[in-house]
C-alpha cells in the first residue's frame, strides 16, 4: 500500500457517517504496525494518551507487546473519542456503539478504497506500508522486529521486499567506496 492510497482513503473519511472513526483506523493502522485483530479487540484503557504507548494484550502466539503511535494519530483518535456518544470499553466501535469486528473493519477498507477510487486494499498492506517506512525513515531492523512483534529476523524479511529505488537510495547513502574513498 503506497502513502499515496493512505492519503487518498483519509481523504474521503472527511465525508460521510463515521469519517473521523475511519481516519483514525487508518492512522492507528499504519502508525502502529497491529493486525486486524489486534485493532478490534483493543480497548480505550489499552491506550495511553499521554506517550502514544499501546498495550498489545494478545498478539499472535499470545505474547503481549508495546506499540506506540504519533501525535498525527493522538490527534486523530481524540477526534475520534470526542464524536462517540457510546459507554463501550472498546476502542473502536460500529454506529451501535458494539466492538469492531474484523469483517466490520474490512468491510469499512473496502468502502472507503472504493470511494477513493482506488484498488480494493487489505488490511494486512498496512503492517508491511508500516515496515518499509519504519525503514526509510531510518529506523533499525531489530526494533521493527520488536514493534511488530516477530520473534525471527527470517519472518520480518516477508515484509521487506525493498523496491529497487529502496536499494539505490540506500547504495548511495551507505557506499563504502563514495563515502570512505
């Protein structure tokens, strides 16, 4: 998924029932690397706003782990909070103020990527949207293995299929021989 098709899907969130919930899906989707289910069974007490830190309370193979997100997406999430009129202790809900279930989620990316004009996208593309530009932005690989909660480098590396733009950025920043010579 390209920062291209994030941008557009947060465009159209600005239209419609239930837009700043989307957005803030979307931010929390990309900022944070989680699975889909981690999203919908994450609660309001699971977040603190404060430090962007999120408690993962089961993961895949039910090991708990921290991820964080940004002040764009505690931004975002606020909005999302101030618009709920529900007393639900999940984080994201249906307009009947009930948890978001996977086929709720999917269904709202199907939505909104149709109403973007864009290619049907799947949740998943949001954790590997998340790994590449962990990377570009400089960030090492062993924490991106922590952040999203791998425990080999080998199933990270699925992830990571670099563009070749990617390997020649990375070549002329890191050349041993236009650097060091």
């Amino acid at each position: 998924m390209s920062l291209e098709h994030v941008n557009a899907l947060i465009e159209v969130c600005k239209h419609g029932e239930n837009g700043a919930r989307d957005k803030a899906i979307f931010l929390y989707l990309l900022d944070t690397d989680v699975r889909a289910i981690e999203l919908c069974n994450s609660n309001l007490d699971d977040v603190d706003m404060g430090t962007g830190a999120i408690t993962i309370r089961q993961g895949k193979g039910r090991k708990p782990r921290t991820v964080f997100i940004g002040s764009k997406t505690r931004r975002a999430l606020r909005a999302y909070l101030r618009a709920r009129r529900d007393n639900a202790s999940a984080l994201f809900v249906t307009v009947y103020g009930e948890r978001l279930t996977y086929n709720g989620l999917r269904e709202i990316l199907r939505r909104r990527a149709r109403d973007a004009r864009i290619p049907e996208q799947t949740l998943h593309q949001f954790r590997r949207a998340f790994a590449i530009g962990y990377l570009r932005n400089g960030g090492d690989i062993f924490t991106l293995q922590q952040l999203m909660g791998h425990t080999t480098l080998e199933v990270l590396r699925r992830y990571l299929k670099l563009t070749d733009r990617d390997t020649q950025i990375a070549h002329a920043k890191y050349s041993p021989v236009d650097k060091a010579l």
